[in-house]
C-alpha cells in the first residue's frame, strides 16, 4: 500500500483528464473530488474508481464538453438535464444551484435527469454543508439488487446523502441501500478480503461475504432488509419523477450504468434558526451518542462524518493511502 501526497495525486489525475481533452476547470474539479474521496477514505469512489471513468470516456458514454441546462422552473423546484456530461461536475453545479435557491427561498431543490455517475455521493453533502447549508441528495442507478423476497435484480442501491452543517464538524450521512456499496465491495475484493458482514447473494442464491461472488452476481443484500429495499423503491421513484428522467429499470436496459436521475436539495437554516441555538442542539444530541457504554473495550461511538474528519485530518498529514494495483493502472493512463 503507498502513501502519497494530495497535491501529486491530484495534479497526476488533472494531467490526464487534460490528455483526454477536458477544460481545465473541469480536469481540476473532477481530479480534487477523485483525490478528496480517496482523502476521506473513501476508496472506493475515489481513484479505485478513476480507471473506469476513464473507461467510459474511451466507450463515448460520457460528453467531456457537455455542461448540465435548466429546462423547467417552478419557484423553488427546478429540472435540468445532465446531456449525458461529467457526473461529477453536472452534480457539483445542481447542488450550487439548489443552494441558491435556498438562499433566496429558504429551500431548493434542483433535480437533474441524463447525468452520470456522480462518483462519491456524499461529495455534494459536504460541498453544501460548508456553505452553511442542509443538504439532502440521491441518485438511482442500474439494477443491482434483488426486491426484497425476489430473485433477480430490480432495483439499485441508490445512494442517498443527508448533510448538517455545524462549527465543530459537519454531519454527514452518506449511504446506499444496499449493506455495502458495490464500489465498496470491489475495494474488499482488490484486497483480497472477505467482507465483514452478509453483502449479498452467491450465484446459489446464498447469502455470501465473498466480495467476488456477489460482484459476478450483481445481487446486493438491502440494508434492513425489506426496509432497504421499500426505500430504494420510493428514491427511484422521486428521482425519476422529479427530474421527468429514467428510473432504475430502464437505466438496466443497456449494458453500461449511464443517463441516471438525481436530486439535490438544500434548506438554508439561517433563515429561521439561530446558528448558536442550531450548534448547542447538535452537540447535545452528539454527546448523548459519545457517552453510551461501549460493547467492546477500547471502541466508541461516533456520529455521521467524524471518522471521515479524522481520516481525511490522517491523510493530509501522513499521505492517502493508495493501492498499489490502482495507482500503476492510473499512472498507465498518464503514459
């Protein structure tokens, strides 16, 4: 495992974004978000999944010049399409203008249609948390887990994120509805590593912890069961509907995962909250969370984001963790 510099990794990955023809802008802001995934400790939706975006910019799937439109307003309600461009910078620009909105609103929401993947969703959380904001977003995506009681693959694990802003460290809740994320899941496999708990279903229908039998057979486990499940639905379903874009079914009508929905939403508290009284709440509810009994000696408890903080303080200080097998496949492409 290496350990490298934010600023080398960053300025490796806005290289070639530049060799495949992006604006400068955009290599910039696509490279920071891959680099400040990885940073967070977030492999999984950083620079492991760097190659395949590449990949998809080599198939055509992704417009590298298209910028996301406004297409419908309805006052604090607004459509945009993604015309298939980068997922990270269609969703970096909705959630600037869901913040906007909210500005002038008190809330915003913006949703979007034919976008990409936005890579780490929680991303867009912390984007809008450091601008003051409550963030809520999520995204569908193709097929990938199983109605709960089904066989096949139906429905996706759509990530959904909820921010909070506040002085001593933002909380940000970032999730899929599947037990792991499928990025997640190939982290485990590339470090030849069998998951910590169920993540899914073996081609004979078992439930498995095998990061690889679950990969070949796309069947993600729901979180909670049939809750995950019932809550994937309706994410689709308001994703779809909001944005007048795809739902999960017919994005798995084609071989590669593009042309997804998403939605952002802020809510601006400094319109109807003190940012004191709104901290002092948030600690509170904190500190209850801190001082539980932990179940094994030397563990604690922690609220949405602080791992995050720490690892990402970690990784500033000492270098981002960086394996091997994924930075000679990056450093390949800068060839």
């Amino acid at each position: 495992m290496l350990k490298l510099p934010f600023r080398e990794i960053e300025e490796v990955l806005a290289v070639i974004l530049r060799k495949y023809s992006f604006a400068d802008e955009k290599a910039r802001l696509i490279a920071k978000t891959h680099t400040q995934s990885s940073c967070d400790g977030v492999y999984s939706h950083g620079l492991n999944r760097f190659p395949l975006f590449i990949e998809y910019i080599e198939r055509g799937l992704i417009d590298i010049t298209a910028d996301p439109q406004r297409v419908a307003s309805f006052g604090t309600l607004e459509q945009w399409d993604g015309r298939l461009g980068p997922g990270v910078t269609n969703a970096h620009q909705c959630m600037d203008r869901a913040v906007e909105l909210a500005r002038k609103h008190t809330m915003g929401c913006v949703a979007l249609r034919n976008t990409n993947h936005w890579m780490r969703g929680g991303t867009y959380g912390w984007q809008a948390a450091d601008r003051g904001m409550i963030a809520l977003c999520f995204t569908n995506t193709q097929p990938n887990m199983p109605p709960w009681g089904g066989k096949e693959s139906r429905i996706g694990n759509n990530p959904f994120v909820i921010a909070i802003p506040r002085e001593e460290g933002h909380v940000v809740l970032d999730m899929s509805m599947s037990q792991f994320s499928f990025g997640k899941i190939n982290t485990y496999k590339l470090n030849d590593e069998q998951l910590p708990f169920y993540g899914g279903w073996d081609e004979e229908g078992n439930l498995s912890k095998d990061p690889g039998k679950i990969l070949d057979k796309q069947r993600g486990l729901p979180i909670g069961y049939w809750k995950g499940s019932a809550l994937s639905m309706v994410l689709d379903m308001l994703a779809a509907f909001l944005s007048n874009g795809r739902h999960t079914a017919q994005i798995g009508e084609e071989e590669y995962e593009t042309g997804l929905s998403q939605v952002f939403i802020c809510i601006d508290p400094d319109q109807f909250s003190d940012g004191t009284l709104k901290d002092n709440l948030l600690n509170e509810i904190i500190n209850n969370v801190h001082n539980v009994s932990p179940m094994e000696q030397g563990r604690r408890t922690y609220y949405p984001g602080e791992q995050t903080m720490a690892t990402r303080r970690d990784h500033l200080k000492n270098g981002i963790r960086v394996s091997e097998e994924v930075w000679e496949a990056i450093t390949e492409l800068s060839r």
